[in-house]
C-alpha cells in the first residue's frame, strides 16, 4: 500500500520540478489583461493622499501652529517626489514579470489568461480598483482608530526603558 502512494508523490513533485517556467512574453500578456500599469498608476496617484492622512492621525488632535501646518503640509508632496522614482511602472514591470515568471508556471499563466479574458474575469479587473480603494480606507481608520493604543504603548516602552537605566 505504501508503494503506489510513494509513486504517485514522486510523480507528483516530478511534474512540479518539470512544469515549464512562465515565458517572459505570456507573462507581459497577464499583466497587460489585468492592468496592471493602471492598478500601479492608480496606487501612486494615491500615495501623497495616504501620507497626508497618515501625518494627520500621528499628530492626532494636537493643535498645530500656523508654522507647523505650513511644514505638514508642504512634506507629502516632497516625501512623494523622493520616492515616485522607484515606484513608476517602467522600474516595476521588469520585477513584475520576473516575480510572476518564478512564481507560476506556463501552464498557470495560460489559465490566468484564459480567465482574465472571460467576462467574470473581466468583472474582476474592473471592480478591482475600487475594492482596493475601499480596502485602503477601511484600514486607514482602523489605523486612525488604533493610534492612541499605539501611541499610548510606545509611550509605555519609553518610560519603561528609561526606567531601567
């Protein structure tokens, strides 16, 4: 009994070693379908938007001066600008399609394709975008809902620190 199931294991991880990797162009095919330049497009025009917000909730309601407004608002844009440069679709398609060429086989990459061609994975592609919204906004509040814990246990690392020089 012992024997078949050591068989078919063996030749189960034989077809895993032997499955061909994904080719470069079937994998720029996916990306393509799922538009992916749009979803990296669309996540960078949202960036300075999520620091501005994240800034807001890590000064909480501390009443700023007119000054320190100033500089909190001035920093999203520059913070936005120093790292827009990595995060352009011409720096990540060449990773995009080497993650995918290693992770999934052709066989994998041709379903992709075949699903993201049908209308439920077109549905998908096109209602993506706003779940992905929608997810970001729900876990910003969670974070803003979280920062005075957060706040309040960083707080108590310090002076628990400080209590043991």
């Amino acid at each position: 009994m012992r024997s078949p199931l050591i068989a078919l294991l063996l030749s189960a991880c034989a077809s895993l070693v032997n499955a061909a990797p994904a080719s470069v162009e079937s994998v720029e095919t996916l990306l393509v379908l799922t538009k992916a330049q749009e979803l990296v497009d669309s996540a960078n025009s949202n960036v300075e938007s999520s620091i501005r917000q994240g800034m807001l909730a890590a000064v909480g309601g501390t009443e700023l001066n007119a000054e320190q407004k100033e500089l909190l608002e001035a920093l999203p844009p520059k913070l936005v600008a120093a790292i827009q440069p990595e995060f352009s679709w011409q720096v990540l398609k060449p990773d995009f399609a080497r993650l995918y060429s290693e992770s999934f086989s052709q066989e994998e990459v041709d379903g992709m394709i075949q699903f993201y061609k049908s209308p439920l994975g077109q549905a998908l592609i096109a209602k993506m975008p706003s779940v992905l919204n929608r997810s970001m906004q729900l876990t910003q509040a969670r974070l803003g809902a979280a920062m005075p814990n957060l706040q309040a246990a960083v707080a108590a690392a310090i002076a628990e620190v400080k209590g043991k020089r």
